[in-house]
C-alpha cells in the first residue's frame, strides 16, 4: 500500500508489546496537525485553531491519545471515523459544545452492537483533523494514522471508501442542543443529500460518526500516514517561522507543491447556502506575476484555479491559498479583500486520478466543462 505521494516516516514511534508501532500525541502535536491538516484541508474542513483548542482541552482533561498506523488494526476490528458536516463559516460563530463525539460515537456503536476498536479522521482539515484527536483522547482510543480522502471535500459521498463500495451509513449526527439521528441509506450520495438537510436543520453545523469500516478495509481503502504529512507539514511551517528561513519553499519541499500564484485578493464573492459556504475570490498578481489574476472557485473547499481560460490546477489535486509572509493557511472563511498570499497546488492521493476516481471527485463532478490535467508529482524530503 502506497503513501500520499508526498508522505514519508515523519517522527519516531514507540514500540509496543503488541507489536504495534505508537506515537504519543502531544499538545504541542496538535497545534502542528491542526495547521499542517489546514494546508491539505484547501480551504475547508473549518478553523484550525478552533479545531486546536477542542482537541488540546481534551487532551489536558483525559489526557494524550496514541496513534497508531492502519497496518496496526487487526483486520476483524471497527474503525469509526468522526467528522464535522457544515458551512465552516459557521463554526465561526457556533461552537460545539463539547459532548457530541462521545455522543455519536456511543449511538453508533449501540447502532451496530459493536465498540469501535480505534477512531479515525474522515478528512484532512484544520477541524475535521483535530476532532478524532479529540474523540481519541476523551474515549481513551488510539487514532489510526489515515483518513479517507487525503485532503478536504465538501460532500460526504467524495472519499475512497466509496470507490471500494464501502457504505458511510449507518450514520450518527449530533448538534450542540442535544439532538441526535442515526441515519440508513441506499448510497453513500444519498447520506450527502439527507445528511446536508439536516445540517441545515440543526443549524448549519454538526458532528457526525460515519464510514465505519473493518481494518482489513481500511488497509485498501484509506489514506495510510495522513496524520503524520499533516504533523509534518505543521513542524515544518513552525520551524521555518522561527529560524526566519523561507517558509514558502520550505513548505512546498514538505509536500512536494508547485507555487502557482503570488498576489493580492483583489475581489471576494462568498455567500452560505445549503450547508456550504460557495464563492469565488479574484487574487491580482504581484512580483513576478504582476499583470496577471488568477480566479478560484470554492465550495467549502478550493476547487479550480483559472487565468483566464488557463487551468493551473483543479480538483482533485490540492489548491492551497496561504499568507504571503507566513506561508500559513487561509480558509474560505477567512479570506479578505487585500490580503496578500500565495496559491499552491499539491498532488492528489493516487486513487483520485484513477478513472473511478475522477468520475467520482473530479473536475465534471463540480460541473466544470474541463479535462483534468494533473500536476507533477515531486519528490518531498
């Protein structure tokens, strides 16, 4: 089983009795994934620092969490994954209040009579990556160093696990009032269709347990190491920040990027509708690419980045705006008229560019008219 291409051993683990390889997530360790999960969250999965202090406040009550590779589940064993489903411009203002994921994750294993062996994150993403760590760390369980998709997508159905005929249902959601639903459907489209209602219904932001699966499943269809790119990618910004180097190319070293633009965000046109938050934002160039814009087109997440009638790179690949200065990420929600920032892309889990993959997450899919052209692959350190 292959890695996210730009994904080696990252940190040192413990060696266990059981034979299974453990690595002890710190506080300092969650701050670095909420940021590094921003990076490959393209816009979405919600505030990495909202994300941090859920999980951080959970770790000093139950304390640190180990995480564990996919290879380390035995095969007859239940992974649940946790997720928060919704606009992230929500989250914003409407925090979670705390008990939903012990919640979700008791209903759906009295659902399936069955306790979860491990939990797992559905996304990389500043929220969505941080929250298993939290669900891990107040349920004493390790978290599987994976997730199903390899970056962020804003529908439920758009994940690996549906290539392999994997169902996301049955289905717990929970809201911060205290509601909560166990969900059963015919495909994974529907749970999307049914799931974003009822998002809608309780208020714009939830949080879900969902695509529980067996770890003989999750060997082949999952995203192995993403937790540790994601803690990767966060040492290395925080590194480069502190010994003043350049963090931009420091970055795209860590997850073999291709800068794409430089410039200032010259237009934003961004409203919530439905469960996602959609728009475009207009980004003038500057420097080198003084005299050119580059359009970027998000729901939830950033999907296409166009120059006129160029493509420079597209879904299901990664597009990444980030600070100029810092080179730290910008969600949709935070993006501002005037901020000055760089546009990266970052190749796309390998069975994204299959062409099941592509029927299923590709550019057609978002209803774009444009053939998928994929970008390079680099080698990263």
């Amino acid at each position: 089983m292959e890695a996210h291409p730009c994904c080696n051993a990252l940190f040192t683990h413990t060696q266990f009795q059981d034979g299974a390889l453990r690595h002890t997530i710190t506080v300092q360790d969650v701050e670095d994934i909420a940021f590094g999960g921003a990076v490959l969250g393209t816009g979405g999965g919600g505030d990495p620092y909202v994300g941090k202090l859920m999980a951080q406040r959970a770790i000093e009550l139950h304390g640190s969490p180990q995480m564990i590779s996919v290879e380390d589940v035995p095969d007859d064993e239940y992974i649940m994954c946790a997720a928060g489903i919704g606009a992230p411009t929500v989250l914003i203002e409407k925090i979670l209040r705390g008990d939903e994921a012990e919640t979700v994750f008791r209903a759906l294993e009295a659902q399936l009579g069955r306790k979860a062996y491990a939990v797992m994150a559905a996304e990389a993403g500043g929220v969505n990556g941080t929250i298993p760590i939290a669900v891990a760390a107040t349920l004493k369980l390790p978290l599987v160093d994976a997730d199903l998709i390899g970056r962020a997508f804003p529908e439920i159905q758009l994940a690996i696990p549906t290539l392999h005929g994997i169902a996301a249902t049955p289905m717990v959601v929970a809201d911060e009032k205290g509601n909560h639903a166990v969900l059963s459907t015919i495909s994974n489209h529907w749970t999307e269709l049914i799931a974003r209602s009822m998002t809608a219904a309780m208020g714009g932001q939830i949080l879900s347990a969902l695509y529980t699966m067996t770890g003989r499943q999750a060997k082949y269809a999952t995203v192995p190491r993403t937790q540790s790119l994601c803690l990767r990618i966060g040492q290395t910004l925080r590194e480069a920040r502190h010994g003043k180097g350049n963090t931009l190319h420091a970055l795209l070293a860590v997850t073999g990027g291709t800068h794409l633009f430089r410039g200032k965000i010259l237009d934003l046109d961004r409203k919530t509708e439905k469960g996602h938050v959609r728009g475009v934002v207009t980004i003038q160039g500057l420097d080198e690419f003084r005299g050119e814009t580059v359009a970027i087109d998000f729901q939830n997440e950033n999907l296409i980045a166009r120059s006129g009638e160029r493509v420079l790179a597209a879904v299901p690949d990664l597009i990444t705006i980030l600070d100029q200065d810092t080179s730290y990420p910008i969600t949709t929600e935070g993006l501002k008229y005037g901020l000055r920032v760089n546009v990266i892309g970052i190749p796309c889990y390998e069975q994204w560019r299959t062409p099941e993959g592509l029927a299923l997450g590709g550019p057609q899919h978002f209803g774009y008219d444009t053939p998928y052209q994929p970008l390079a692959v680099k080698g990263a350190q």
